[in-house]
C-alpha cells in the first residue's frame, strides 16, 4: 500500500509497510493510528520538526521535504503540492458532483447556504468554516466515503496559479463566482488579475458543466455560464431580525442579515434551482440559516445591537456592512481596524472608506496603522479603545466592529461584552 501512496504523490521511500491509510494528518498533536502525517511549512513552524511526535502517535508514515531521521519516510519535493496530488487521487476514486464557490466576498457564506439546501435532500460533503485554502480543500475532498452525491468546495485565493491548482484537486462540474472587487490586491495586483484568477474556475469546467457568475466578473461569453444579481429579486426587506425577499414568485426569510447576505441568498438559490431543487426546501434551509461566527453576526446585549464583521474586511464589505447599519434607526457607531493585502491601492482605498464611514455615524473609532487614514477617532491600542466605547454608550446604538482577521478584533467584541 505505502509503495502505491509513493508512487501517487511523486515521492521516494524504501519498502517499509504494507499497511493501509486511514487518513490524513497535518498536526502531530491530533496524529491518530493509521494516519499519513504530511510535513508542512507554516508562517509559524514546520512540520518537519513533529515527525517523530506523529509516528508516536499512530501515523505510519510521514511524508517530508527532507530526511529527518525519522522512520517510515516518504521524501517529495513539495509536500503541500503532494497533500493536493493525493487529494485528486483520492477524489478520482469517487463519483460526487462538485461544486466549487469562489469569489471575492460572500464565498463561505454561499457555500453554507448550498451546503444546507442540498444537505436536506442528499448525502454531501463541504468545505467546513472557511477552510478554502491548498490545504483546507484537501482535507475537505479526504473526507469522501463515496456515499456523497455532492461535494462542496470552497476556493480562496491571494496569488495567480491557486484556483487553477485547487481545480485540478477537486475536478469541480459546477463553478459559483460571487462577485469580483478589491481583495488581496498584494498578490494578485489589480482587479482584472483577480478576475482571471477567479475565472480560472470557469475555465476548469467540463463541457457538460455549468457556471454561475456574480458582480465585477464581466462579459463570460460560453453557453454553459449565466450570471445571478439581486436584479432577480423582489420586495427585499432588511432588518436587525434578518432578511425577507421574493424569488421566481415564492417569498422567502432568512435571520442573514444585510442586503450583502440577501445577494448570497441570491446565489444559493440561483444555482440549485438549477439543480432541480424545490423551492418548500429551499425556502426551509434559508430560515435555518446562520451566520458565520465573525461574518456580519448580530449580537445583542440588552438594548445594544453589535454586529460582528471582524473576520476579514476590504472596500466592498466594508461599504456593505456600513450601508446596512447605517439603515438602521440607531445612534451608529463604527470601530475599524485595517483592511489588509490591497497594495498600492491600500493608502487610496482606505482614505475612500473612510470618508464613506464619516457621513453614514455617528461616531467612528479605529486602530491599526491604515486604520489612520479612515479620520476618525484613533487608538493605540484595544483596551483604550474598548474603554472609550463603553464611556460613550448609552446602550441603545448599533456598533459594527470591523477589520481584517490580522487585527484580531473579535477580542474588541469579547471584551466589549465582558465589561457592558
């Protein structure tokens, strides 16, 4: 078996076990029996340094870049690009229909959204939380039993080359783009090279797929792609209790709040209505629906309504999130921290932002070294800036808290709640 495993992902090894893989592992600590621990380099460490911790634990094997000494090594030259290689292979031994979601915003939302309406009527399996990445994608497709009629795919991206890669790992059929705009400028450099990254999706289609595609993505002209808008929507209804809009004549709700999360819904159904999907379990996992921890999450706190957005921020979400509580008939108050990888474009877009912010609150306080160029009330650190919030409540505003995952700023909305 670890000789054909070899040969899958490309590597060298002596003849050392006929046992069988029962699953992947890419952290020594959670490393169970049967695992193939495969030794990644991280910002923060590398895996090379575990090896011996994962075959303590179980693994009956490790693949690495380089020999460290432990038993039971596979060496490859990329072990990241080897945990893709033996995904695909993985996948090709199954037959579900894949979805694959990519977009600048609204990506992990509408892939929960698809995931909870097919989830009603078929076995699946899907990206959990927001594990879009060269790695979390994998993971994701190592999760098959080959019961699934669909698997569900998530794919981010924040260099040229990432989503044409995640589509040979995951052979998608049907491809989603939710929108296309400023996000992750730093590596991909402008927006029409995030719209061909984004598009690479649409090109990894088979003939007998299909593709949907969203705002900012332009002119695709193929006979298997359409586009979705809010345009296909009627009577939207927003408030702090959530959403109520009309679609192909039926009336739907859903606790998503904001006309951001009203667009994604937009998608969901867009996409498995054409799938066949009845509008009685559409309309069902819609109402069910619930906010990622961090993405437009309402929180309420006795007449305070926080809402949460603090899991990543750029120029689009931020002007949706802003225009949504700016709806709201509260004293508003926004806290931002910086929207990071924009580039050169960074200072530009956040000064834009920022002026944006200022007309629509009533008071707006920021943190974070861009943060500055919003011109509101700036700190320097979250505890200062938590202190002064709570001294200017009155306790009945809505607060949007806001910046990207760097930032951390959920600890801003702990802390918030810890001392109201």
């Amino acid at each position: 078996m670890m000789n054909a495993v070899t040969q899958m992902i490309g590597g060298d090894t002596r003849m050392w076990s006929l046992e069988l893989v029962h699953g992947v592992s890419i952290n020594s600590k959670t490393t169970k029996a049967g695992d193939l621990f495969f030794a990644l380099k991280g910002e923060r460490t590398d895996g090379h340094k575990y090896t011996k911790e994962a075959l303590d634990n179980g693994a009956i094997g490790v693949v690495v870049e380089k020999r460290t000494g432990a038993e039971r090594e596979i060496v490859v030259s990329d072990t990241l690009f080897a945990l893709g290689t033996f995904a695909q292979k993985y996948r090709c031994l199954f037959s579900p229909q894949t979805i694959g979601i990519t977009g600048t915003n609204g990506k992990t939302t509408v892939k929960n959204l698809i995931a909870t309406i097919l989830n009603k009527k078929y076995c699946i399996v899907y990206t959990k939380k927001n594990y879009n990445s060269l790695i979390g994608l994998p993971l994701t497709i190592l999760e098959l039993s080959g019961n699934e009629a669909y698997l569900i795919v998530e794919m981010g991206t924040s260099s040229p080359g990432e989503i044409k890669r995640l589509c040979e790992i995951a052979q998608p059929h049907i491809g989603l783009i939710t929108n296309v705009g400023p996000g992750h400028l730093q590596g991909l450099e402008s927006i029409d090279g995030i719209r061909r990254e984004k598009l690479s999706l649409i090109d990894a289609l088979p003939s007998h797929g299909f593709g949907l595609i969203g705002e900012g993505v332009g002119d695709v002209r193929r006979a298997n792609v359409s586009k979705f808008s809010l345009d296909m929507l009627e009577h939207i209804e927003l408030s702090e209790s959530g959403s109520c809009f009309v679609y192909n004549g039926n009336n739907y709700f859903t606790p998503l709040i904001g006309i951001g999360n009203v667009y994604n819904c937009s998608a969901a159904l867009c996409l498995t209505s054409r799938m066949g999907i009845e509008y009685d379990i559409q309309r069902e996992a819609l109402a069910e629906a619930q906010p990622e921890p961090g993405r437009l999450e309402p929180v309420r706190h006795d007449g305070l309504f926080i809402v949460n957005d603090t899991y990543n921020a750029n120029p689009v979400s931020m002007k949706a999130a802003i225009d949504f509580v700016a709806g709201l008939e509260r004293k508003r108050i926004f806290v931002f921290g910086d929207m990071r990888e924009l580039g050169k474009e960074s200072k530009k877009l956040h000064a834009e932002v920022g002026a944006y912010a200022r007309q629509r609150c009533e008071l707006l306080l920021t943190l974070g070294d861009e943060a500055r160029l919003y011109k509101g009330k700036h700190f320097k650190d979250k505890g200062a800036l938590t202190r002064y919030l709570i001294e200017n409540l009155g306790g009945d505003e809505a607060i949007l808290i806001k910046a990207s995952r760097a930032l951390q700023f959920e600890d801003i909305v702990q802390e918030l709640l810890r001392r109201l």
